[in-house]
C-alpha cells in the first residue's frame, strides 16, 4: 500500500489549484496504517511548516488533515515530512503518487487577493488577423510610409523568401468591411498583429509607436474599426512590442532619416538611454541578434513613462478603441514593466484584458535565470496555451493515444488560476507556426484538433484563413492572403458549429474539467460550472464529436 495525495483531488487537496493571500487550503494526507505513523507536516521553503493533525482513520488508512494559510504571494514548492515507527522519511510526488525519499515537489502558487482577470474575455472566441494579408480595401496615402518596400497584387500575392518589405496591401478599411464576417464566426475577439508604423509587413520593429502605418491607414481608420467592431459586439486587442524597437524608427534612427534618435544624435538623444550600447554606435544588443531590432531598457525611466505614462502608448491606444494587448515575447520583459502596463491597463478600463506570449507553462517559468511572476505578481491576465497546442496535435496526428493529452490538461489546469486558465489564448496556428492545415492535413485529424481547441478550457483562437483552408508552412508562407473566394465552405461550418457550442455552453466557457476517459484515440471529459455540466467526446479514427448536457 502507498502513502495517498493527489493534488488535483479536492478531497485531499482544497481548493483545487491556486490559492490567494490568507486563503485556507486544506490537506488531507493518507498513510497505511501498518506503517505506525504519528506526525505529519506539510514543508515548503520559505513558509513555516504546516502541521497535519492525525484524525479518524479511513479504512486502512491514517488520515491527517491540516489547513495552510499563506499571507505572502509566490511560488512554493511543498512535500511532507512522516515520522513512524521506524523513523522519520520525506514524502515527494511521484508521477500522479507519492513516493518516500526522493521525487518532485507539489507546486502550489499564491495570487494576490485581488487578482481577477476580467470575465467578459473567458472562453471568448478570438479571430487572430494578420492585417497586411487579410483584406485590402481601396488605397492608402503611402506618402509617410519607410522605404524600401513593393506593394504587390494583393489576391495574387506569395511571398518571395522572408522580404519584409514585401507587402501585399491589407488594410484596417479591408478588416472594417469583413466584420459581418468575422462576427458571423460566432467570433467576440479581434486580435491584431502589430499597427503601428514599421518598416516591415510583420511590424514587430516598431518605428513610431503613436502611429498607425500607413500602408495600412490612419489613426483615424483605427477608431473608426474600433467603433465598428464595438456596435457588432466585437472588441479589438493589439500586440504589443515592448522589448525592442525597430532600427528604423524615430527612437534608434540607424539611418538619420528622423534626426534626433540615439545613433544619429548620440548621448544627446533622449532616447539614447533606452539602448544597451556595447560599442557606439554599430555594436548593440539585439532582439535575438536581429540587427533590425535593438533591445530597449524596459525599466529606463524615461522609456516607462513613454510607454506607460498617463499619456502613454498604452494608455493612448485604448483611448483610441482599443480593448487591451497581447504582449509580444513576455518573457523577455521584466517583471516589473509587466505589472505596472496591467496596472495602466486596468486603470483605463479593469475589463480590458492583458495576455502574454509564454510558450511554456507560464505559472512557474524560468527566464534569464528569474521565476517569472505573471500570475502571482498579477502581471497577465492570461497566455498563450502553446502546451495545449502541442499536446492537441500530438493526439490528432496519432502521436499519442490520449493519455498525454489528458496529462498535460490536468497540469495546466491544476497550476494557473481558473481565470486565467479561462483567458488563455488556446491557439493551433499562429503567425509564429506553420498552418494546422499543413501539420494536419487530413479532414478528420483537423475535425478532431479543431473541436478540442474549442471544447478544452480557454478561449480559441482562429489563425485567419484557417478556417477557410489556407495552407502554409514555416514563415512566410504561413502568412499567405486570405483566399477569398476560395474558401472551404465544410471546414468553415465546422468551425462556425464549434464556436456556437462555446458560446452556448457557460460550462465550456469556464467550467472546470474532469476526464473520463484518455487512451485508445478517444477522449471524453465533463466540464461543470454552476450552470451546467456537459460531456464531451471525440473520437480520433473518424473525428466525430459530441456536446452534451448531463
């Protein structure tokens, strides 16, 4: 007989998952009685031990109960201490059980009381746009736009090798005009890749953060977007690039085309501080080493007030429409900068919402030799569910029978905060991956990835054009124009019946999970909120799929 926790039961363990400041969490542990045991402790470092009281045993089993209490937010990391008969031992996690002497650590993470990420994005359906591949509509006054660039036939475009400056002319009048569309999806979410003016098509090297590009229109075209969506029911999010700049910008200046930036000013710019200069001015840090990108000080005061200010960029964009930010490589920005752009973000308006890119489990994930705080620093609102991803994929394409699957789930689910599980951002393909169409090219493995996307905790996100069939490897090809016209009407029905399920159902929105079953190429689990209870069922051989209230 083994010595019984399970973390993620809620009879030995509640509640389930997180905790907040001064929130009671009850233990309960079992030892065989055989074993003579007589004291128990729950130990973590940096919190003093918790005692287990022994109690009424449970067949034949000791049982001891305790309550921990913790009044200071972070990451701890906790096993047990038994002392028997024979001497004392320390109890590890093993696996889904306990094993004496040595193993891992139960994680257990501690929010701030008043974290609450905002309820109106949980289990919302997102429709991601790449906004110079989306839709083009009418001209645009280029007279302000960087050079180089080449503007190409938009509906014939493909994109020659990864030319930045090649642009196929998608517009924010083209996303205005397909808004009956995107709504038609049964989409609440817009996310945009980046707006503001750029050099490249991608945008991510920003050359003025207050400007829309004007390959793609005008502020003015951006507030107008925002109205529009606003009076369909569709919020708009922006991604925000925060830990570099462009090289081509009003900020660095490489070239002097702007004048008063940090290499054509120098130690006079006051912009000049916001760079990590190592030999002035051609050696630098780098995002990744992309010369086209020099990293920021994030924490430069002068950068932060630009940024975060009452009148900064942040602040300046949700006035202007926007409905919140989804943070480009999060896990490259410090801790600090975070919090204090959620705080800026909620003082605007606490329903807007922030999200981070962390392609990792992000409740206790190590960046730069530093545990990140996104939850119990309240930094994010949510992330970006890239472990979902894989492990939906994984079981589409055959390479796993379900049993890693439900795995990942149960963890995920068991470290970040219920909200914020709700509010990540549950994606198959992004900008940064290639197309599912392409990893998942049969019908039935893309029924069967599609309606976990959905079903799963979360809130989907639909790759524009994947709904639609578009197709496409790597970068650039994963970013080819939407096919108008040439749509997939099957795929899109599907997707169309996947997000009026998550619309319909409260339980598949935010409830909690419970698998029934995980193997075999068949997965069935139930999701309860107050609501309602609902099981859900696919079946890998021919991608049928049900939703059902029980």
């Amino acid at each position: 007989m083994n010595i019984l926790f399970d973390c993620e039961d809620i009879r030995d363990k509640d509640p389930f998952g997180p905790v907040k400041t001064g929130q009671e969490c009850r233990i309960r542990l079992r030892v065989p009685a055989g074993c003579g045991a007589y004291r128990a402790v729950l130990t973590a470092e940096g919190l003093e031990d918790t005692p287990l009281e022994k109690g009424e045993a449970e067949g034949p089993y000791d049982v001891f109960r305790g309550t921990l209490r913790v009044q200071t937010t972070g990451l701890y990391f906790y096993k047990f201490h038994i002392w028997d008969r024979n001497g004392d031992y320390d109890l590890f996690r093993a696996g889904d059980g306990t094993n004496m002497g040595a193993g891992d650590l139960w994680q257990l993470s501690v929010l701030p009381a008043d974290y609450d990420p905002p309820e109106s994005y949980r289990g919302t359906v997102y429709y991601q746009i790449f906004p110079d591949r989306f839709y083009k509509s009418g001209d645009c006054d280029l007279a302000g736009k960087l050079r180089p660039y080449t503007v190409r036939e938009f509906a014939t475009f493909m994109p020659r090798a990864r030319n930045a400056t090649d642009f196929a002319g998608g517009n924010l009048r083209g996303i205005m005009e397909k808004l009956d569309y995107i709504a038609g999806l049964g989409v609440k979410v817009i996310y945009l890749n980046p707006i503001v003016k750029a050099w490249s098509n991608h945008r991510y090297d920003a050359a003025d953060y207050m400007q829309v590009d004007p390959m793609l229109g005008t502020v003015e075209d951006f507030t107008a977007l925002c109205e529009a969506a606003h009076e369909k029911g569709l919020r708009v999010i922006l991604d925000g690039v925060f830990s570099h700049t462009g090289s081509h910008s009003v900020y660095f200046d490489a070239t002097g085309e702007f004048g008063g930036g940090a290499v054509s000013a120098g130690p006079a710019s006051k912009y000049y501080k916001w760079y990590d200069f190592q030999e002035f001015p051609r050696k630098y840090t780098a995002w990744w080493g992309v010369e086209v990108m020099p990293c920021v000080n994030e924490l430069d005061p002068d950068y932060m007030e630009y940024i975060l200010g009452e009148d900064g960029v942040v602040a300046t964009w949700l006035r202007r429409g926007a409905d919140g930010f989804r943070l480009d490589v999060a896990d490259e920005i410090p801790d600090e900068f975070l919090a204090a752009l959620r705080a800026r973000v909620k003082a605007v308006d606490p329903n807007d919402v922030v999200i981070g890119e962390v392609w990792e489990d992000a409740s206790n994930k190590i960046s730069y030799s530093v545990r990140r705080r996104y939850f119990t620093g309240a930094e994010l609102d949510g992330v970006i569910n890239y472990p979902f991803r894989t492990a939906i994929l994984n079981f589409a394409s055959g390479r796993d029978d379900g049993a890693s699957l439900a795995k990942t789930v149960r963890q995920i689910a068991e470290h970040y905060p219920a909200a914020a599980l709700d509010c990540t951002m549950a994606v198959l393909g992004t900008h940064d991956t290639e197309r599912v169409g392409t990893l998942l090219p049969g019908r039935t493995a893309r029924r069967t990835a599609a309606f976990l996307q959905f079903a799963l905790p979360g809130s989907p996100v639909i790759y524009y054009g994947d709904e639609a069939g578009l197709t496409g490897g790597k970068d650039p090809m994963n970013r080819l124009p939407y096919p108008w016209g040439r749509e997939d009407k099957e795929l899109m029905a599907l997707y169309r019946n996947l997000a009026g399920l998550k619309n319909a159902h409260p339980a598949l929105r935010t409830g909690d999970i419970r698998f029934e079953k995980a193997g075999d190429g068949v997965v069935q689990f139930t999701r309860r909120c107050p609501a309602e209870t609902v099981r859900c069922r696919v079946d890998r051989a021919d991608g049928s799929y049900s939703v059902e209230t029980i």
